[in-house]
C-alpha cells in the first residue's frame, strides 16, 4: 500500500520525472481526464491541468507591474504598511526604463516566463493515474515529516528596530522627527521609520529615495559605534543563551529553552525580559519573535515590530494555524521569483502550498521541494546549524571604470592588507586566494591561486596580482576583489565560494556552508555566493541597487555580454591555478 512506502525527496522527484517522461506524447496539451479515461482529479484552487486561470493570470500580471517580476523595492519592510507600492515601481521604472538595469530585467524576467512555461507543461503532461500516485507519495513523505516534528524548543529572534538608524539617533537626537537614512546618494543601508512612511528603505540607492521623499537626510556609516553597541547587545543574549548566533550586527536567535527550565518563566515573559534589558542598557528598542523553531521565530519577530513580540506556541495546531494565511514571501528564502512561480500555480499563502504539496512535487527541483514541504508543515530549524567555521574572507571594492594599471593594483595591495589584517587578528592562515574582476560592461571573472599557509598581506598582494596580470589585457575594470580561504588545520571545501561581498559593508561578511535550509544559492551573474535565507531577499536588492547606482555602458561591437552563468552551476571562468612556492 502507498501509505507503508518510505520515501526520500530526491526519490520522490525521480518518480515524477520518470511519470512525466512517460507521459511525453503529442497529445500532452489534452486534459488528464481525456487521456486516462478517467475522472479528473480536482487540482489546486479548481486550476486546470494547464494552469492558472485568465482571470488568475490577468490578476498576477497586473501586480508585477512594469518590469515583471521585479519587485521594484515594494516587498514590505517594517514601517511601511501605507506606501504607495504602484508609485515606488512607477518611479524605479521611469529611472531606469532602457538602461542597463532594465535589459537584465526583462531579460531575467523572460527566464523566469520560461521556467513557468515549462512547468505547467510539465504539470500538463501528467496523468490522473501519475497525479494519484505522486499524491500518495507526498502523503508518505508528510506522515515521515510529522513523525520527525520537534516541538521541544523554545526560540527567540532578536530584531533590533532600525539599528544603524537608531544608533545615530541617539547620538544626534534632532533626526528622530525628520526623515533619516544611513548612506548616501548611491546606496542605502537602512532608513528610519520616519522616512520608511515614504517609501525609503535599505538597499535602495540614494537617488531613488530622495525622488520618493526630498525632505530625506543622509548620515555617514560609522561601523565602529555600530559594533560598540553590538557589543553591548552581545552581553545581553548571554545572559539567555550562552551559545546564541548572530545573523548579522542587529540580530541573534537564542535557545531559551534551558533558561525557561531555569526559571519557570515562559517565552513570552523572558522575551519581554530581555528586550527591556537591551533598551536599559543600550537605550535602544527591538523587537521579538518566540517559536518551537528558528524560522518561525525569525517570522514571529517581524510581526508587531517596532518594540514589539509575538509569541507562537508550541503544538502543531497552533503552527499549522499561523502559517494558513501567512503570505509565503513573508518567509525566509522565498524571494520574488520563487514567489512569482508559486503564484502561477496559485499559491499565495503557506496554507495554500500546503494543500499544493503535489504540484510542489510534481514542477519543482529536489532541494526547492524539501525546502516547501519544510515550510508548509512548519517542520524544520528547530536546532541551532552545526558550528559554521568561517570558509572565506574577502573584501571587494567598486569604483568607475578604469583600465589604470597602477591604480587597480595599488586597489589589490590595500584589500589584501584588510584581509591580511583580519586573519591575523582571528589567528588564520590561508591557502588559496582568490581574485575578483568585474569589467566595465560587467563581464565577472573569478581565478583561484593555492598558495603556502600565510596571513600576510605581502603574500595575499603578490598572489592576487600576479593572477591579475596572467589576465592581461583585460581592459577596463570597475570592481576587484581579493578572498583568502581554505584555512590552514580547517577542513578542505570541495565546493570552494566566491569572494565575500562587502555590499553589507562588513556587517555580514561571515561566510556559511552550504545548506538547503538555510541557505540560497545566488544565480546573479558573477556572483554565487551563498547566502542566508533569512538575507535572500536584502541580498537580491543589494543586486538591483547596485545596478541602478551606475550609469549604463555601451558595449562594443563584438564585445560579449555579460555573465552567461545558470543557476546552480559554477562559472567556467572560474579556475583553480596551483602555485608553487620558491
């Protein structure tokens, strides 16, 4: 009987490819029902076997917008409940309408077309007799999913409100009335909520957020402050949770569930306990999210922010109640163009994929299949990630284009000094590095040279340059960057990642090691890096405002373009050379 049947993802997605390839016939655009001689089961939302509805379809096409499936800086962000969504990506649009960053757009945004086309024909081409087995193979795999729930836990997800923002705030109480945003007229790290009612937001380029609101006041980064109050954050999660983690300067998920045990308290009493603390000590607010598991916690957190929690409690009813009507962009690692694919198989909400386990099943990869059935039952994150040893460390720097041989390598000398730095003060030594070069029409190479265990700049200099040269004449460049990795004593990376981006200026340059729960893999061109999930969406915004933040370059005749890299495959230009030492 199919209920006795054990089966993993990846067996599950080989039986539908297997279904599907059997199903391959001229006739596949035909209903399941004409071809089985049977009923045809009801599909998800009373879709047909083709998709979506025209009036479904008319729907979607009209929130995309202008540029598709870009989201335009719209997805919401806390503070910005009342924004004018349609005049954010109207404005985005008219600035950037034929330039540069609307060709890769539109071109991203034909993919993605594509990718759904094939999709619901793959759906298209199953029969009532595959639908069922795949429907009984996914009820296997939920009932193992459900043995395997873990309700134990108890977490909090610390979310500091408008860190950077705040910090300046207290140091200059005059900009808490008066739109703020910390950065400058080519980027912005994170804005106020104040300015945040306009529409500005982080990663959004600074051009664009002082068209949405012109009264908007710009104040410098100043990363030490930061880390001084992060420090002082630090010694509050302590206090809870010794072995807490930190995802970046402004927030850290603890494991109270041995502190509850300590003191009889519940989540919601410690969470309201350790936000005071943190406001006492730092005068700084934040706002909580306490859940059986890391990533519903980490949902949880945003829900009533600023200075506020929520609290979820710990029975699969309670979960299964949450997540029903939770829009799936709400979670972590659904980004707009995952988001964009479910919404072509009607699927807006957590509840609705999970009814849609089968379809799912039936169109997705393995990894993305384990990551929605994950979601959809809330299942999953309930521990803290094995220890993630730092894989890389690597600074990049953008400038305007130049072909200047002297200053290119005087860019290369002083960004192995920082990495140079870095690894002596956490005792590393490294054995590769790698160079990054992006051209000035955004073509992106990455070349990898081993090198004796060092932490000297000298070395890193030598190393990153002398790759450099073996590229010769590579023409004008507007980005390089210089990664040190495989540490000395740490354990060999067979899946090597690129060079750490500094696009969240240091704030989040810790590198972690690959894992579907928690991690994405970024198919922007010349990037791949692997992200948090929880930073998918922030990272993809990193993306297009660094896009708008340059003017576009004409290409040459005959020049090619840019970045010809798919998804989950390594660039080819990317290469190991091993160096021998003298």
């Amino acid at each position: 009987m199919p209920s006795t049947v054990s089966v993993k993802p990846f067996e599950l997605w080989v039986i539908v490819k297997n279904c599907v390839s059997a199903e391959k016939k001229p006739q596949t655009s035909a209903p399941a029902a004409s071809r089985s001689g049977s009923p045809a089961l009801p599909h998800p939302g009373g879709m047909s076997p083709e998709g979506p509805s025209d009036d479904v379809r008319g729907h979607q096409d009209a929130s995309r917008g202008a540029t598709g499936f870009t989201a335009g800086f719209i997805n919401h962000k806390a503070g910005m409940e009342g924004v004018d969504q349609e005049k954010v990506k109207t404005l985005v649009h008219d600035m950037t309408h034929g330039g540069q960053h609307h060709r890769e757009e539109s071109r991203k945004d034909a993919n993605t077309e594509g990718s759904i086309a094939k999709m619901k024909e793959m759906y298209a081409s199953l029969s009532t007799v595959h639908i069922r087995e795949i429907e009984a193979r996914v009820r296997c795999r939920i009932g193992e999913m459900e043995a395997q729930r873990d309700l134990s836990r108890t977490w909090i997800h610390v979310d500091m409100d408008a860190f950077f923002a705040a910090v300046h705030t207290l140091e200059r109480p005059e900009l808490a009335s008066v739109p703020m945003a910390v950065g400058g007229m080519s980027m912005i790290s994170t804005a106020n909520y104040v300015a945040r009612k306009a529409g500005v937001r982080s990663a959004m380029p600074g051009f664009i957020a002082v068209k949405l609101c012109p009264s908007l006041v710009f104040v410098k980064q100043d990363f030490e402050l930061y880390k001084q109050y992060a420090a002082k954050l630090r010694e509050v999660y302590r206090l809870y949770d010794a072995g807490f983690d930190c995802g970046s300067l402004d927030e850290a998920y603890l494991d109270i569930t041995e502190y509850i045990s300590r003191t009889g308290m519940s989540g919601g009493e410690v969470a309201a306990k350790l936000r005071g603390e943190v406001e006492e000590r730092t005068s700084l607010t934040c706002s909580a999210g306490v859940a059986p598991t890391r990533r519903l916690a980490k949902i949880c957190s945003d829900m009533n922010k600023p200075n506020g929690q929520k609290v979820l409690a710990s029975s699969r009813q309670a979960v299964v109640d949450f997540l029903s009507d939770l829009p799936v962009r709400k979670v972590g690692g659904i980004g707009k163009v995952l988001e964009g694919k479910l919404a072509a198989f009607q699927i807006s909400t957590v509840g609705d994929l999970r009814q849609n386990l089968h379809v799912i099943a039936a169109v997705f990869t393995p990894a993305t299949v384990d990551f929605l059935f994950s979601v959809a039952l809330g299942i999953g994150t309930e521990t803290r990630p094995p220890d993630a040893r730092r894989k890389g460390l690597g600074h990049e720097r953008t400038f305007a284009p130049t072909s200047d041989t002297r200053f290119i390598e005087a860019k290369l000398h002083g960004l192995a000094e920082n990495v140079g730095e870095a690894l002596q003060k956490e005792g590393l030594k490294a054995q590769t590095v790698t160079l990054k070069i992006k051209k000035s029409n955004f073509e992106v190479l990455q070349r990898q040279l081993s090198i004796p265990p060092s932490n000297a700049a000298d070395v890193i200099a030598d190393a990153a340059v002398h790759l450099l040269r073996k590229e010769r004449p590579y023409g004008s460049l507007r980005l390089v960057g210089v990664k040190a990795s495989n540490f000395d004593g740490a354990e060999m990376s067979g899946n090597q990642l690129t060079v750490d981006s500094m696009l969240t200026a240091d704030a989040k340059n810790s590198e972690q090691p690959f894992d579907v729960e928690s991690t994405y893999f970024c198919s922007e061109e010349g990037c791949g890096r692997n992200v948090p999930l929880e930073d998918k969406q922030m990272h993809e915004d990193w993306h297009l405002a660094l896009r708008l933040s340059r003017q576009p370059t004409k290409r040459k005749a005959g020049e090619s373009a840019a970045g010809t890299r798919t998804k989950g495959k390594r660039d080819p230009s990317q290469k190991t050379i091993m160096f021998a030492p003298k």
